[in-house]
C-alpha cells in the first residue's frame, strides 16, 4: 500500500484539488493500493490510515510526501510521526520515501511542462 501525506488545509477547496489527484491515482491502482492523509488541518492523519490499513491486514505500508523536499515538513513533521506510527504498529513494515519533488520523474515532468508552456 502507498500513502501519499499532503500538507493539509483548512480551506475545502484546497482539499478538493488535492484529493482530486488522489481519486485519479485511486482509479487507476485501487482504493486498497492507495490512500491520502494529511499532515495537519484536515483528517484523515497518517495514524488514521495506517492503523485501517493494518486493521485490514495491509503490512507493507510505503508513505511518499507530497512535498518539494524533505527539509522542513517532512524532516521536521512527517518523519517524527512515521516514527511514532512504527511504533504503534510493529507488525507493520512503514518506510517513508523521499519528498516526491526529489524523484527523477518529477523533475523530468517539470522539464515537460517548461518546454509545454514556452511553445
């Protein structure tokens, strides 16, 4: 199972956009492969999907930050609570990958989207 941790907001239509994405990945990979929490502001948290996860007997758990970079929120928030949800749940294999703006792939969209917009 993947899941992928979003800042959070307040704000529904912030949300909207973000779990937009997260309905198109689901549809594609499933609703069981993949998952969205937030790290602050909104539910569901981290804790909340992984202890469902586990409850339905999901034990190899990968988080992947939706976030430029691993400083800050991710190094500062997202980790330490990784930590503590391990903790919780020892049955459970929980890695965090790095901040998804840190994957080739990411870069290599960027490129695209540059050379798009410039034509």
């Amino acid at each position: 199972m993947l899941i992928i941790v979003a800042h959070g907001s307040h704000d529904p239509s912030w949300r909207a956009s973000v779990e937009s994405v997260a309905e198109s990945l689901q549809a594609d990979f499933g609703t069981e492969s993949l998952q969205l929490a937030y790290m602050d502001c909104a539910p569901p948290t981290l804790d909340d999907v992984v202890s469902e996860a586990v409850r339905k007997g999901e034990l190899r758990i990968r988080v992947l930050p939706l976030f430029l970079a691993n400083e800050g929120h991710v190094d500062r928030d997202i980790r330490p609570t990784v930590e503590k949800v391990r903790a919780g749940h020892p049955s459970a294999e929980i890695d965090l990958l790095p901040a998804v703006g840190l994957h080739r792939f990411f870069r290599e969209m960027l490129a695209k989207i540059v050379i798009d917009e410039s034509e």
